[in-house]
C-alpha cells in the first residue's frame, strides 16, 4: 500500500481537476432545460430530455466498458492505463462538444441532445477511472473524504456553470427578458470547453498520475481476512444495493434542481433569465457539504479539524456569493441560507466519519426538506428544495466508498457498474417531469419522487452497514478516532 500513501499532492491535484468539468456540464444542463422549453414550446417532461440523454449516455459509457472488457479478457483500464483512460474520455467529450456549432446554428433539439450525450459519454470513462484512483491516491481509510474534496471541486464548476452559462445566453438581454434571446449564443461557452477537454487531456497523458493501481480495499485495515473473493462484483450484495443507491441518489439530486425551474416559474412568476443564482446555489449547496466533508482528509489536530468544520462550509458559501456577486446578480436574497447550513454542520458532526451513518442522517434531512418545501410556498419552499443539496452532498462518496468495500480484484468492475446506474439522473428527473403536469401531481407536489428516493438511500445505509459487518468491514472500528 506505499503507493497509495505517497502519492503526490500535485498528482491528486490534476487528478481532481477533471470533476471540475463533470460539474460545469450537468449543473448547466440546468440552464439549457428551461430555455429550450421556452423557445420549443415543449413540455416539461420533454424538456427533461436533456436531462435523460445526457445521463443515460453515462450507462451506455459503462455497457460498451463492461463488452469490450469482456472481449478483449482484460479489464480496459488495467489494459490501457488510468490515465491514459482518463485523456481518452476527455477526447471523446471533446468531440461532443463540436456537434453544439450545428445544434445552435439550426436551433436543433435533437442535435443539441445528441452533444450532450456524447460528452457524457466521455465523462462515463473518466469517472469509471477518476473515482477508484481518487480512493486509493493516500490512506484508503480516508477514501470518502478525498471523494468528497474532489466532489467540492466538481461543485466549484457546478456553482458557475449555470452563471457562465445565463450570461453566454442572456447577457445581452436580460433587461428586455427571454423573447429575443438566441439559442446560437450557447455554442461559444460549449467549444471553449472542448478546448480546455483537449489541454487537460494532454497534461493527463504527462502527469505523474499512476496508471495502474492496487484493488482498493485489498490490504485495507478497514477489511478483514475473513471477506471472501467472489466470481463476480455482482455476487457482493453490497455492490447491488448500492447500485440501486446510485441510482436514485443522483436521480433525487438532478431531479430537484432541474424541476426548480418550472417551480419558480409557476408559484414566483420567476422569468428565465432570473433563474440562474438560485440553480448556482443549489449547486453551491453541494460544494458546501462536500468542503465540509473533505476537512477529514487533511491531518489536523483535534481542535483546528472542529474549527474548519465549522469555518469551511461558510468559506464555500462565501464563494458562491462571491461568484454570484461578479456576475452582477443580488445577493442579499441568500443570506438567510447561512441558517439553513446549520442544519449540515450538525449532520455532519453527528456522523463522527462513519459513511454509513452519513447516509442516513443526511436521507432523513433530505426527506424532511422536501416535505418542508411541498408543504410551504413562496420562497420558504425554495430554499428548501434548493437545500436538499447541502443533503446530497456527501452521499456520492459515502454511497461509493460503502458499495466498493471488499470487493477486491473486482473493484473496477464493481466501479463501472455504478457508473452506470448514474443514468438515474435523467430518468428520474424525466418522472417527476412527467408527473409534475396539472392533469397528475403537479410541479409542487411531484417531489415525493425525491422522497421516495431518499426513503430507499435510509433503507441502503441501515443495510449495508450489516452486510459489511458480516464481511469483517466496521467503519465504526476504523473511523471513530479520526473524524
């Protein structure tokens, strides 16, 4: 296990550049689902669409990974390298990124759909290898909160992705609002991060960054001798919980923020061109949870790790009102929300580390805002359905970290098959779209979708810790001194 102690600080630091991009991407989605609806006339259910390509190009991504393995008798990234499988889906975003000049140009939905999974399509290869690299590169004790700081840095894109992109669209109309706006405006932003997926491909390819890794878990003190090596990642029940996990945890997050939109609209009045701040500081909710999180993964001494848990998710919250303020929008709006993340702090020290005991806490406060936010109105339902981001913050690397305990050798595999249930996201958010119509559940009332989702995430959390038990697995036994 040297390697994974000694890994460079500049190394993990490249590495977690690239969850930057993830982020920038899908928060903007955000952004296109309301516009496109506007200028299409679609419904809101057909808007989700975007939402569903982009996703589910994440399950076809880990399909064609899981055939060509099995081809060619070689996992692909034992076979060509980590690294170098990162840069290759960078590439392949890339070139999704091209098909957005005759998307705008034509103001093609289809097209535009067509980009969005192709770049996604790339991002499934990247993440099938950025995720298992990110828990190994240091002590694998600590694998969840690397996770987390690199899920921070992935919000740092999905706070000015959506800002980036209003102002590429509204920019120049935004006082005279949505009717003249061009749809041509969004291929500029999509090319210019084409080229940034090309450069950092290329500092990929020369980094220090391992391109082999040990299995996580192998020699871990968090497992025991008495786990077993089975046929398949498929035969560790873990692993097929968590999927179902995976699934509806990025479900509930994209679900609720590609919906806010449609909320605003119809109990604010909310204009499109107004909606921006308030998609950012959902995606700031993430960041903010995963900051905190994070403090776990740097050796502090007792007292300076309890004042930067507590200094951190406001230092996250600052940056977003600092985003927000450059971009020109109010911020005086958001600063009750400072409140609101007292509700986090508490979680998060209550779960003394534990991933298992995160997950569950953190899916009872998602359920509860969500109830907050269909039992209110106003701006009160607003932020609360804009804080079940501080509550899926985390839950990503807990979800992870617990599904890929023990599976040893056949962790890659196991990796790949939760990438693929990322496709919740789009299928999700496509249902509450769907069920969001006037004839069924209404915008309001269609976040029990979400509620659903985390009543599963409570169930998962409070399962999964006794399957792990009877595995020789106790994060209790691991965690309780170091967070």
């Amino acid at each position: 296990m040297e390697t994974k102690t000694t890994t460079s600080t500049s190394a993990l630091v490249t590495l977690i550049s690239v969850f930057f991009f993830w982020g920038f991407v899908a928060a903007s989605n955000d952004i296109l689902i309301p516009v496109f609806k506007e200028k299409l006339n679609l419904t809101q259910g057909q808007a989700q669409l975007i939402s569903l390509a982009f996703y589910i190009a994440y399950t076809v991504g880990s399909i064609i990974y899981y055939i060509i393995s099995k081809i060619i008798g070689q996992d692909i990234l034992n076979r060509i390298g980590y690294k170098n499988g990162i840069a290759l889906g960078l590439v392949i975003s890339a070139c999704g990124t091209l098909l957005f000049i005759p998307a705008a140009n034509t103001v093609s939905f289809p097209l535009m759909i067509s980009g969005l999974f192709t770049v996604a399509l790339g991002f499934s290869l990247q993440q099938t290898a950025a995720n298992p690299l990110a828990i190994t590169m240091g002590d694998p004790q600590k694998g969840s909160q690397r996770l987390s700081l690199a899920g921070g840095v992935n919000n740092v894109g999905t706070t000015i992705g959506p800002l980036l992109l209003s102002f590429a669209i509204f920019g120049s109309v935004a006082v005279a609002g949505t009717s003249s706006l061009s749809i041509e405006n969004i291929k500029i932003p999509y090319l210019i991060l084409g080229a940034a997926f090309i450069v950092v491909a290329v500092i990929f390819k020369f980094s220090s960054i391992p391109n082999k890794i040990e299995s996580v878990n192998d020699d871990s003190s968090v497992a025991s001798s008495t786990k077993s090596d089975r046929k398949s990642a498929l035969k560790y029940p873990q692993l097929v919980l968590g999927m179902i996990a995976i699934f509806v945890y990025v479900g509930v997050e994209v679900s609720t923020a590609s919906n806010l939109p449609e909320f605003m609209k119809q109990h604010l009045h909310t204009t499109t061109d107004k909606i921006a701040p308030f998609i950012s500081l959902f995606w700031a909710s993430l960041m903010i949870g995963r900051w905190t999180s994070s403090v776990g993964a740097f050796n502090l001494n007792g007292g300076a790790k309890a004042i930067m848990k507590f200094l951190m998710p406001y230092i996250a919250f600052a940056v977003f009102l600092g985003v927000n303020k450059i971009a020109n929008h109010d911020i005086t709006p958001f600063y009750i929300y400072a409140f609101v993340i007292i509700a986090l702090i508490i979680g998060d020290m209550l779960s003394k580390g534990n991933p298992a005991r995160q997950l569950l806490l953190y899916s009872f406060l998602g359920i509860a805002a969500l109830m907050i936010g269909m039992l209110s109105d106003g701006m009160v339902s607003v932020y609360a359905f804009i804080s079940v981001g501080l509550f899926c913050s985390t839950l990503w690397p807990c979800i992870y970290t617990l599904a890929i305990a023990g599976l040893g050798r056949h962790t890659n595999e196991g990796s790949s098959f939760l990438i693929m249930m990322i496709m919740g996201g789009g299928i999700i958010s496509y249902t509450q779209g769907t069920l969001s119509s006037d004839s069924m559940l209404g915008i309001q009332w269609s976040y029990l979708v979400g509620v659903a989702c985390f009543a599963y995430l409570a169930f998962y959390a409070w399962k999964v810790s006794a399957i792990l038990k009877s595995q020789g697995i106790d994060y209790d036994a691991t965690t309780g001194s170091g967070h």
